[in-house]
C-alpha cells in the first residue's frame, strides 16, 4: 500500500504540472501567479511531507534537534538564520522541508516566467529531472532557487535585486555562490557572442571522456580547498570518497555507456544551435553558451562526486533549451526533430530513475501522516543498506 501511494502521489503531481502548465503557456502576465498556485501548493507538501527520504535528509534532521536542543553548528550565516529560526521556533523539521520545496518551484516559475510558452515542457520535465536530486541535497537547492531569482532579475537588469539574491546564495551555500557566478560573469561577457560551435563542443566533449584522467584531477585538489565550508573536508581527507560514479558502484562509467548518455545533451546543442541563427530564443546566445560550459564539464563528471554537484547547478539550462527546442521544433531540420525523440527517451528514463522508481524499502516512501514513521537514524541505515546492494 505504501509504494502504491507512493506511485499515486508522483503521478498525480505529474498530471498536475503537465496539465496547469499548459494553461499557464496560454495566460496573460496578470493570471501568471494565479495559475501556477496549484502547482507550487502540491509540490512543496508532496515533497516537503516526505519522512526519512536520502541521506541530506536524516543528517539535517539531527542537526535541527540540536539547535532544539541548545546546540550550535556551523553553517552559511542565512542558511543557519533559517533553520535555526524554524527549529527554535517550535516548528517542526519537515516545515523547513516544506519551504525548502517551495523556494524550489517558486524559483522555477520565477525564471521561466518571461518565456510562459515553453512552461509546459520546462515544469514537467524539471519536475522528473530535478526532484530526487533537490532531495537529496535540498541545501544546495535552496542555494540554488535564490540563484535562479537572482539570474533572472540579473539577465533582465534588474542588478540590485540579482545581487540580493545573489548574498542570498553566498548565505546559504558557499560553494553554490562560487558556480552562480559563472552564471553572472556569462551575462556581462557571453551574452552577444557564440563561443563555439556545437561541432566543436563535441569534439572536447569526446575528447575528455575517452582521455581525461581521475587521477589527473588530484594534483589540483588544493583549489577545491577554497570551497570552504566543514561539509566539503570529507572530499578532501580522502580524496578516494569523490571517486564515485552515477550508479554508486565506486567506478567510472563505461566510454560507450558514458558517450550514449551525453548524446541527447548534443542533439539539442545542435538544435539550439540552428534555433539561435534564426535569433527564435530570446538570450538564445547567452543560453547557448551555457549550455556549450555545461556538456563540455558534465564531459569528465562519471565517477567524481564534487564536479557532479558543480555540473548540476546548470542543468536546468538543459531543461530550459529542451523547451524552447520542443515548442520550435518545426523551426529546426527533419533530422533535428527526428533525433528529438532520444531526448524524449532520455527525460522518461532520467524520470523513471528519479522520480517514480520506488525506493528499495518501503520505509523510504513515507510521509509524515503514515503511522510508525521510522526513525532517521533507522532511515539513514536502511538506505545505506540498500546503495550497499
């Protein structure tokens, strides 16, 4: 019964996004916020409900019921603020979990708000492709959601909101402040001017998976250093702990598996590509960039925890040109739109994996009104257990 309403739940969410979504592609600016209310309500309880899910969740538990408690822990001064606040408040741990949800959802209906009609693939697909990750490490997606606020109000320069925002990220997670502001330096120097050609991105791309080293990596560990912040040590007193692929199997990905999984990533370079001659994205140039910064560093993440977490941050530039692609699509060539169905492909799998697939236990599933809720402490054993297997 639990993985039934587990499976329920997800898809009804699902539903949900897919079908408010492409109402809102169609209303005026004054319904926007109205519209995506549905959205933003059952998103922040389906997620922020959930009980002992991933291990982010279960290690932050027992830090809110020290500052419960009296205790003190170090943290970014507004991610502290915040969740200190809550837990002497009286709140209860999955309120924080709730708003962290919000700030999430709110943050992507905040950026794709000028481009309303590619809404109706960017939720969804964001809803499967980015909902076991923010999580897991909802932390660094809290950082990331006033990130977004932040880019968005900076692209349209609105520059003393962006740089709130921005302290905002800076308060929440250092290193997250280090990768928006690749974002922000793109902006100033990126934005009237391609810097390579999808040709050419594959070419390094490929070129770094059949050649990179992990072990190369390790004679510049000192710079990783400056990342700062006590959750990072573990990274760099053994620096084994990085080496870890996608599949937690304590090994890199296969080069061909590796190559098959960055290919939908090129089918829609290639598209934005031809899509940004035609000047049909709106920052097409700036977008394009990014995107061609991100392949080429998704390029050497297999078996790298630390850059896995550096290249996620901008996936949703991913997301965001795969819209743009689909709702243009008849604006690109036959053979673009025909290689468009890999990406459909990819999305579902990347949702499967992310989204729906059940977790291994039962207990993993829950929501906080379940009854004989297990402990975190139980939780994080259990789902170390079950990566063991």
């Amino acid at each position: 019964m639990i993985t039934f309403i587990y499976y329920l739940i997800h898809i009804a969410l699902l539903l949900i996004t897919i079908k408010v979504s492409n109402n809102i592609s169609k209303c005026s600016d004054n319904e926007y916020w109205k519209k995506c209310i549905p959205i933003i309500i059952f998103y922040s309880i389906e997620e922020g409900m959930r009980w002992g899910r991933d291990v982010d969740w279960t290690l932050y538990y027992g830090v809110f019921e020290g500052f419960q408690n009296g205790y003190d822990t170090n943290f970014e001064f507004l991610f502290k603020l915040l969740f200190k606040t809550f837990a002497i408040s009286g709140l209860s741990y999955s309120t924080f979990i709730i708003f962290c949800s919000f700030m999430w959802i709110l943050s992507l209906c905040y950026f794709i708000k000028p481009y309303r009609k590619q809404i109706k693939f960017f939720l969804p697909i964001c809803l499967l492709y980015f909902t076991i990750m923010a999580s897991n490490t909802f932390r660094w997606y809290l950082a990331m959601s006033f990130f977004l606020i932040a880019f968005r109000n900076i692209i349209d320069g609105r520059l003393s909101i962006g740089i709130a925002f921005l302290i905002c990220t800076l308060g929440t997670h250092t290193a997250a402040f280090l990768m928006s502001m690749i974002g922000v330096i793109c902006v100033y120097t990126l934005k009237n001017a391609l810097i390579l050609r999808p040709v050419f991105v594959v070419i390094i791309s490929l070129a770094l998976i059949l050649l990179f080293s992990i072990e190369s990596l390790q004679n510049y560990v000192i710079f990783f250093k400056y990342f700062n912040t006590e959750r990072f040590d573990n990274y760099f007193n053994n620096a084994q702990q990085w080496f870890y692929s996608e599949t937690n199997e304590g090994e890199r990905k296969n080069i061909i598996e590796y190559i098959l999984l960055m290919t939908p990533f090129y089918i829609v370079l290639f598209s934005a590509y031809k899509l940004q001659l035609q000047k049909m994205i709106p920052d097409g140039i700036l977008f394009y960039n990014l995107l061609t910064i991100w392949i080429i560093l998704r390029s050497i993440t297999s078996g790298i925890e630390l850059l896995q977490r550096m290249s996620m941050y901008y996936e949703f530039i991913f997301a965001l040109m795969v819209s743009f692609v689909m709702v243009l699509k008849n604006k690109i060539t036959n053979l673009n739109r025909q290689l468009l169905i890999v990406v459909v492909l990819f999305i579902i799998y990347k949702g499967y994996i992310g989204y729906f697939k059940p977790y291994g236990n039962e207990e993993l599933m829950k929501y906080i009104w379940n009854s004989e809720l297990v402990s975190p402490e139980q939780a994080r054993t259990i789902y170390k257990l079950q990566q063991t297997r």
